[in-house]
C-alpha cells in the first residue's frame, strides 16, 4: 500500500518520470488473484494509469455490473447479486430501511414508496410479504421505481422487470399493488415524474444513490441538496438513507487516493473471506462492481467523476438544511440485523450512534443508515 501512495504522491507533484517507473514496478507486485491488497492495488494502479491517459470515465462505463457468462443449465445471477448474497452489506441497508418505512407507515392505507434507485426491485419483497400480514388486512401499495440504464444493463432490460415481478408477488400475497416506472437518472426527477395522488402516506427510499449525484463542488446544478427539498415538500412519513460511509466527495487527489485504499481494502477483505481466492465468480464480482468505483474516484474529476461519497456527518447537515428531522431507527430493526450478522463472518460490527446503524468490518464503519421525516 505504501507504494501505491508514493507513486499517487508523484503523480499528484506532477512528476511523470518517477510515475511510469514506479507503475512498472508496482505492475509486479499486484494481482487480481493475490491477497485483499494485491487485489485492490490491481485496481488502484488502473486507476493512476487511467488518470494519466485520461481514460476513466471509459472504464468506468465498460465495467457494468453486467450478467457473468454461465452455462444455460445455471441460474443467471447478476455479478451485483452475488455480492448481494456473500456480503451482508446491501441486506443490512434494505433491512433497515424498510424497518423505518414499516414503522411510519403501520396505521396508513394507501402507500406510496418512491424508490430513488430500485435496481433489481429486491429490497422490496420482504415488506410487501410482511405488509401481507398487516391485522385488518394489508394496504393499498404503489411503488415508484426510479433507475438508470447501469441496472437495466444488469436486469437484460428496463424497469417492467421489476415491476411485473413486484406485481406477482403482491398478487400471490393479496395485496392491492400498482407501479410506476420512471425510467431516467434520480439526478433529473422533478415532481411530476412521481405523479402524487392525494390521501396517499408518502415514503422516501435513498439507498447507496444520492452520492452518485453532483452536487456544489462540481457545478452550479447541486442535485443533492435540490432532491431533498423536493422531497421535503412532498411530505413524506419518512425518507430513509442508506449510503457508504467514505469521504471522497471534496477530497483533493491525494487524501481521496488514500481514503480509497483505506476503505476498499475493507471491502476486499470481507469478500476475501467470503469466496475462495481462485474462484472466478469472485474475481469477475471485484472487477465489475468495485473496480470501477475505485478506477472513477483515482482516475476522474469534475462531472466525470460519478463516485464522490460522504460521510454521515454532512448527509445530516443536508438533511437539516432541507428541513429534516432525525427519525430513530426502532430496536426491534437493529436486533434483526444483529441476527442477519450472525449467519456471515464475526469480523463484522454493528454500532448503533445519534439514531443511526452503522454496518462495519473490523474497526472499519463501512456503511450507515438512518432515516428522516
């Protein structure tokens, strides 16, 4: 790791001669195959070589989560998935949004989620199941499900995928269901993409979206804070937050280099754990659903750069400055998550701090949720 950063250090000072030397030489120490660190340092010089040819963004587009070349008789699973299964982090984000939404929603009739980022739709599925078993009978249910066309390249198509899928489920459980598609960047919502109904209870879902959204470092349009007003003005029940728990939003090349290795390397650790180091699944997951997160935040700037994450710390002062308020999370969520945990590695932690859940792995806080209202 040590000279990774010696070789961003130069780079940083401008001095080419001594970068395309020590990329040479740290060429022969990285490996997509090797230890946590050899597997990201592969990624990370990449990421220097990309930035000296200004190549990132390419990159960064060409490596989609897309679906692994299996044999017909196999279940394609998309590469995003099987990072879904062998790490907790995704389950640990969806589980405790939906405890939020569960719990301000509990007394409502007519509910309508706006999901931000539905991808695969799978957050939703244990609380349409649990919503199901609602005493008095379930409620009326409308999903708004916004996406980009990263997802629809992972899904092998658009949001009427998901939708129909959603749709059977809630048939199967008896319970009354609409979705709406809105198929463009959450960057570019406005209002009336969202088509609110009155006497509708309004529920809000960020999860790991908001920090692909520019915001006041990177032009004169800041999304971020601009969605949350909208959203705030849409009255909702509660608007939950799931994101990681990293700063290289602002960060200058150097100190968001290092924050980079320093947070991944959590990452590829947990995974390292999870799946043997010759298994190819393993190799294809790191390189189409991590590496380009690391290639975009070493190599790109400006608006190209789409990876700028924050830490929990300024996602409330967001908040409080659209006019947000702290909803806490409920005991009985972060003791379902304390029993998810349980079933993957015990180097993960779970700390409970100002009403927010924070996922960890070792004394690393990897991702934070907590909700709004």
């Amino acid at each position: 790791m040590e000279g990774l950063c010696i070789c961003a250090r130069f780079l940083e000072d401008g001095d080419m001669f001594t970068v395309d030397w020590l990329i040479a030489e740290l060429r022969g120490l990285v490996s997509v195959s090797g230890e946590p660190i050899q597997r990201l340092g592969a990624y990370a010089v990449e990421g220097l070589v990309a930035r000296l040819a200004s190549s990132g963004s390419a990159i960064y587009n060409a490596l989609r989560c897309k679906e692994p070349v299996l044999p017909a008789s196999m279940e394609l699973l998309s590469y995003m998935h099987v990072l879904y299964e062998i790490c907790p982090y995704f389950k640990f984000g969806y589980m405790s949004a939906n405890g939020a939404i569960a719990e301000a929603i509990k007394e409502e009739n007519r509910i309508h989620i706006i999901d931000f980022q539905i991808s695969q739709g799978t957050q939703w599925i244990t609380l349409i199941k649990a919503l199901a078993d609602r005493p008095g009978g379930p409620p009326h249910i409308r999903i708004t499900g916004i996406d980009d066309s990263t997802s629809a390249y992972a899904r092998g198509g658009g949001l009427e995928i998901v939708g129909g899928r959603l749709k059977m489920l809630a048939q199967q459980f008896k319970v009354p269901f609409e979705f709406h598609a809105v198929g463009i960047p959450a960057s570019e919502i406005q209002v009336e993409n969202l088509k609110i109904q009155p006497g509708e209870a309004i529920a809000v879902n960020f999860a790991l979206v908001l920090h692909h959204m520019p915001d006041e470092s990177v032009g004169t349009q800041n999304h971020r804070d601009r969605l949350l007003r909208m959203v705030k003005g849409l009255y909702p029940k509660v608007v939950t937050l799931v994101e990681q728990e990293s700063n290289t939003n602002t960060a200058p090349f150097f100190a968001r280099f290092v924050e980079t290795l320093n947070y991944y390397s959590a990452i590829f650790e947990s995974i390292d754990v999870a799946l043997p180091r010759e298994h190819r699944e393993r190799i294809n997951v790191e390189q189409h659903c991590l590496a380009r997160e690391v290639v975009n935040i070493i190599a790109c700037e400006g608006v190209e750069r789409v990876e700028r994450h924050e830490l929990l710390g300024k996602w409330r002062s967001r908040f409080a400055m659209a006019g947000f308020k702290p909803y806490p999370l409920s005991s009985y969520v972060n003791g379902a998550i304390k029993a998810l945990l349980g079933k993957y590695s015990s180097k993960y932690t779970l700390e409970e701090k100002d009403g927010a859940l924070y996922l960890g792995w070792m004394d690393r806080h990897l991702v934070s949720s907590c909700a709004w209202r």
